[in-house]
C-alpha cells in the first residue's frame, strides 16, 4: 500500500521538539518501531514522526485501520484525543486541543441543527476505509467546566489559553510553547498591543516577566483607588461636620459679640444722658 502523508493532518498537532525527535528517533533504531501507524485509508492519520524515521533508516512498520472514521472531523476529533490522553504535551497544547475540539463540536450541532431531516435512501459511498461504522458522538464541550475536564486544567487556565489564542501575537504564542513565559503571564501581557508584545517576545523572558507585572500593576490601582473611596468619602463627611460645628460656633460667639456691644452701646447712651441732664442743670437761668 502506498500511504499518503496529507500535510494538514501532518500539521493538526504541533510538531515534535528537536530534542523530543532525536529522542524518538534513537528509541526506534534502538527497539524498532513498536506502535502500529494509524490509517484512514491510505491516508496516514497517525505516526507521522513514525514513518518518517522508519522511511530514512529504512525499518519496518506495521499499520491498522481505525474505521470508524466518517469524515475529516471525526479524523481531526480523534487526533485530538489522542493526544489529550498523553502525558507529555504541555499545559498550553491541552488547553489549545481542547479548545479545538470545542470548535468542531460546536460546528457540527448547529450544521446538523439547520439541516433538513434527510428522506430514507441508499446509503452513501464510503469514506477511505473499508467496513467504516459510525463514530460515537462526543460529549459537548458547552461550559467551561466541560472544557478544563476534557483538557484536564483548571478552569481559569482555559480562559486564559483562550484570551491568549485570540489576543496574543505569534511570538507571544511562540514564547509560550516554548515555556519562556507562562500562561498566566501570557494572559496578561496578551493584554497589550500587539507591538509591545512584540518586543516583549523578542527580548527575552526577563522583559516578558517585566511587562507582565506592569499589566497586573495597572490593574491594581484602579482597584485601590476604588478601595480608598469609601475612606475618602467617610474623611470628608468628618471634615463637613467639623466645619458645621465650627460655623455653628463662630455665630454663637457673633451673636453674643453682638450682644455685647449692644450693652455697651445702651450704657454709653445712658451716660451720655445722665451727663448732659447733669449739665442742663448746672447752667444758670
């Protein structure tokens, strides 16, 4: 059988490390090639590192058929879990393939949804494969969750993979595959635009960790500031009061300054009084 290597698929997952290929490749020229490569077909679904190895040294493989495959998704879907069940992707990958997988799920309820209930006729040619039957129908992935389950993450990671895939600049995305940052860091300096994530990227871990803690730092002030406003307010309520009180007191005094005067002003007149009447009588007629 001639197999076929269709790049998509070949590309679905992300590639082996350098190191991770060496490793395999010494594995294999050392015990052979132990697991069986995948087929739809004759188009290669899994082991493509496999077959490359075995090709360039010139080893022998076996292949089997999973014929449950109906079409490309089901393939794709597969794939997905496969690789969700293995011990060596990273964090990132799981929430990525997780992700993924919500995507095709979601597509096909609502293309099965809006589509019309088909009239009984023969049935359709197979997919590549022979003796395919149908493929279970997967669990939808409709919570957050659902999806960190699936990905065996927390929940708060897979917002965060997701806020990444949709905002991060690739050298972000890069920076994170490799585990020069981290997805919490990544999250947030997703947050900027794109050009400082850029440079970010492109100066190395120490700046990421920099620009990370400047994003958390921003956010925190609006925070104390709303923290701080209750404070401020109960300060300048105590500060009205004091002014009252103080106003209050002032037109005491005023008033009784007032008063004051006006006794004085009454005793002056009455002496003035006193001393003219004092003086008319002294005066001779």
């Amino acid at each position: 059988m001639d197999i076929v290597v269709n790049e998509e698929l070949k590309a679905y997952i992300d590639p082996l490390t350098a190191e991770e290929y060496e490793a395999l490749e010494r594995s294999i020229l050392a015990e052979g090639c132990r697991d069986a490569l995948v087929l739809w077909g004759n188009v290669l679904v899994d082991g493509h590192n496999r077959y490359g190895i075995c090709r360039k040294h010139g080893l022998t493989f076996q292949t089997v058929q999973n014929t449950r495959f109906q079409s490309i998704e089901d393939v794709h879907l597969w794939m997905i879990d496969q690789h969700l069940g293995r011990r060596s992707i990273s964090d990132f990958q799981r929430g990525v393939l997780a992700l993924r997988k919500r995507e095709i799920l979601a597509e096909r309820r609502a293309r099965n949804a809006a589509a019309p209930s088909p009239a009984p006729e023969e049935p359709a040619a197979e997919a590549p494969g022979a003796n395919i039957a149908s493929a279970a129908t997967p669990e939808p992935l409709d919570t957050r969750e659902a999806l960190a389950k699936a990905a065996r993450l927390r929940s708060n990671q897979v917002v965060m993979i997701e806020k990444i895939q949709k905002q991060a600049a690739p050298e972000l995305v890069a920076a994170v595959k490799a585990g020069t940052i981290s997805i919490n860091a990544a999250a947030a300096v997703a947050s900027l635009p794109a050009e400082q994530q850029v440079a970010a990227a492109v100066a190395g871990k120490d700046e990421l960790k920099q620009a990370a803690k400047r994003v958390r730092e921003s956010r925190l002030k609006p925070r104390s500031d709303s923290a701080a406003a209750p404070q401020g307010a109960a300060e300048s309520e105590e500060t009205m009061q004091s002014l009252r009180h103080r106003v209050a007191s002032l037109t005491a005094e005023n008033a009784a300054l007032r008063q004051q005067v006006a006794g004085l002003q009454e005793q002056l007149l009455a002496r003035a009084g006193a001393a003219d009447l004092t003086a008319d009588l002294s005066t001779p007629f």
